[in-house]
C-alpha cells in the first residue's frame, strides 16, 4: 500500500480527509456522553453524582488506552514513513498486547479501590451505592476499551479513518440506542437504573472492537498483527513507552484535576460537584471535536517526520492550529450566550441552574487560548517528544489551576475555583508557544 501521498498531497485536503473523520466521530462521541448523563439525571441528581464522582477513574482508563495507543500510532507512522514496514508490524502486535495487559490490571486494581475511592468525596451511602453499581459494569469492560483503542490507532496509523470513523460511531449509536431500554426497562429489556447504563456503553464498547476485527481479517491494511512479533522486544517496548507514557499522563491528568477539584467544591456544596460534572461532559464537545482534528494530524505530521520532511511538519502544525482556534471560538459564543440552556439538559434544580451557568460563563474565557496547549502538546506527541507534551498538560492540569482554584476559592470564594480555568489556559499558551518554536518551529529539526 503506497503511502507517499502523506508527503505530497497539499496540506489542507490531506488534513481534512484524515481529520474530518474523526471530528465526525469524536462529536457522535460526545453526543453519546451527553445523551448517556441525559438519561442518567433522569434517574435522580444523586445518580448524576454518583456518575460526576465515577468519571475520574473512567477517564484514568480511557486515558491509558488512548495514550498508549498514541504511542503505538506515533511509532507505527514514523517507521512507515521511513520505510521499514517490518518494524512497524512488530510495534503494532507488541504494542496491542501490551494494551490488553494494561486492560486486565486496570479492571482489577479499579475493582480494589472504587469502594474508598468514592468514600473520600462523600458521605451520601445512596451516592456511593450508585457509584458502585455504574463502576464495577464499567471495569469489566476495561479490556475491551484497550484493544478497540489499539486498533483505532493502528488503522489511523496507516491512514484508514473512515473505518474509525465506523467504528466509533456505532458502539455511540449502539450506546445510545441502549441507554434508554436498560435503564427505564422499556419494552422486554429489564429496568436496570444507573447499572444499565454502564452495561449500554460497554456493548457499545464491545461493538467497535468486533467491527475493527471484522474489518482487519476481510480487508487487510498494510500494518499486520502478527504472532510471531509477540515476543517482546526490548527496543520496540522503550520506543512505545518513550512516548505512551507521557501521553497516557496527558490523557489521565483531568482525572486527576477533576478529584482534586471535586475535594474543594465540594467543601461547599454538591450543586457545584454536579455543576462540575455537567461541565465536562459539555466541554467533550469542544475537546473532543479538536481531538478529532490532532488525530487527523498525528499520523501525517509523524510521517513526514519520519521522512525528514521538515518544512511540511511546520506547515501540517499551522494549518491544524488554525482550524482548533475556529472550534474553540465557537465554542466560547455558545457557553456564553446560552449556558443555562445547555445546563438545563441535565437538572431542573434552580441553584444547580443559576451556579452552572455562572461557571460556563467564567470557565469559557479560556477555551481559544487553549488551542495553543492542545495542538502543541499533540504535535510533540507525533514527533516523539513526549516529555514536552507531558510538561504542556502537566501545566494546564496540575501546575497552575489547582494551586489557584485552591487559592482562589479561599479568597474570593467558590467562583474563584471557575477562573481558575482561563488563568491555567493562558499562562500554559504562552508556555507552550515558547516550547514549540525553540524545539520544533525554528528549525523543524529531526
């Protein structure tokens, strides 16, 4: 399968056909986490809680699987780059089975700990019940989400998003459609409550991971899975970790942020534990949908680096940037003009109303400035740089906002915790700005 249009179709048409794929996708995404905490609310604020408080440990898993994968996505598409298709078979085989191993801990050391987990942010035994309920469907299904995500990686890896695209788009659809039957017990299907919908979205899980198999044995891509590259080999391993290990502590920091953020919220109360749930799931639309496009731009970027095609690193790391300051403008408009319509899909209480639109308000001031942090930290991931990415994140998520959500929410109270958010954002841009130029946009060296 030749792949030289990587370095020879104009930059535009390229990124968009690799991109658009999964902006596509992501957004199916990020309706399906809307709708799935739509219908849990419906349950009772209790359960969208229990589901706030949930969120971390599932992000921590997600973030795993998806930054190892980019490990596996950045190293397959520079060897291809290079040439050297055989190395890139044996990072796609050793690097899936690394994930299913990940998959296997994360599911019993996440069963271990969700009990005291939850008991550290509330004493509400019908709050930490429901926790349970949703958590303990959900990690067993931790496994599957580290292969399907192996795949998604492989097969973007060799340029082939339609079929990512495919994929994720039916486990949301599968997850969607479920979510109501399992949880309200419509039709024959048993009435499961906050259970069913842990169990919707891992079938939906479980349905992406069969049609990536279906589709990798009838119509094979260029990259191969094979037995005889499983034994592990010291070399490939650094090379998936080099870079897999920074972008997993990328993708699991929020996770991080959000408990750390829901200690001191919730000092104050549970309506702005709620608030802060509800935000990250709105936010998904945002985020992931600029994820869709550093997704679209990792594969080639790693490619023409691989190929020692300079320049045209440059030019990919612009055209992306210009696009993501796009969807974070729009983004900004909509929060501000109608938070408390967006805030009304998930509660009907007046103060969790009132409190949440104040926060998308104050919350959505950073989202431009965050295009910098975004597109540079996943840049550095397709060029191998992962401990520059780490440093980005580990700004945006630790270093500064919860130093000054802490700080902030002694002085000026609980709002403080929202302008939080846009002073990381900035402070981390002008951070990331500088990184960027002096270790890659000057001279693009490889």
């Amino acid at each position: 399968m030749d792949q030289t249009y990587m370095k020879e179709k104009p930059i535009l048409p390229l990124l968009l056909s690799m991109a658009l794929p999964m902006v596509i996708s992501m957004f199916v995404n990020s309706l399906y986490n809307i709708i799935d905490s739509i219908f849990v609310a419906k349950i009772s604020e209790d359960a969208m809680t229990a589901l706030s408080l949930v969120y971390p440990v599932q992000n921590l898993i997600n973030s795993i699987a998806v930054g190892f994968g980019v490990g596996i996505n950045a190293v397959i598409a520079m060897f291809l780059g290079a040439g050297k298709a055989k190395e890139a078979d044996k990072t796609a085989t050793q690097g899936l089975f690394l994930n299913v191993i990940h998959g296997i801990l994360l599911t019993i050391v996440g069963l271990m700990i969700m009990p005291s987990f939850l008991a550290m942010f509330t004493n509400d035994q019908t709050v930490i019940g429901m926790g349970l309920q949703y958590s303990t469907i959900a990690l067993m299904f931790s496994t599957i989400i580290m292969a399907s995500i192996s795949f998604e990686k492989i097969f973007q890896a060799v340029g082939n998003m339609v079929i990512t695209m495919i994929a994720l788009m039916t486990g949301c659809i599968v997850n969607i459609v479920l979510d109501p039957l399992l949880i309200f017990g419509i039709g024959f299907f048993p009435k499961l409550g906050i259970q069913g919908a842990a169990l919707a979205t891992g079938i939906g899980q479980s349905s992406t991971l069969i049609l990536y198999l279906i589709v990798y044995v009838l119509r094979p891509i260029h990259v191969k899975i094979r037995k005889d590259y499983l034994k592990l080999e010291a070399v490939c391993v650094k090379r998936l970790y080099a870079i897999g290990i920074p972008a997993t502590l990328n993708m699991a920091l929020p996770s991080f942020l959000v408990s750390a953020l829901n200690a001191i919220l919730a000092s104050f109360s549970q309506t702005y534990v709620v608030v802060l749930g509800v935000y990250y799931k709105l936010q998904t639309f945002l985020y992931l949908t600029a994820n869709g496009m550093i997704q679209g731009m990792r594969p080639i970027m790693s490619y023409n680096y691989g190929a020692k095609e300079s320049d045209r690193v440059r030019k990919i790391y612009l055209m992306t940037f210009e696009i993501v300051v796009g969807i974070m403008a729009v983004g900004t408009v909509i929060c501000f003009v109608m938070p408390q319509t967006l805030m009304s899909m998930f509660t009907s209480n007046p103060e969790t109303l009132t409190e949440g639109a104040i926060a998308l308000r104050i919350i959505c001031a950073g989202f431009i400035a965050s295009s910098v942090s975004v597109v540079s930290a996943g840049a550095f991931e397709a060029l191998g740089k992962g401990i520059q990415s780490f440093l980005i994140s580990f700004l945006r998520y630790v270093v500064v906002i919860i130093p000054a959500a802490f700080v902030l929410s002694k002085t000026v109270g609980v709002h403080g915790v929202w302008h939080a958010f846009w002073i990381a954002e900035i402070i981390t841009a002008v951070i990331a700005f500088i990184l960027y130029y002096q270790l890659i946009g000057k001279s693009g060296k490889n």
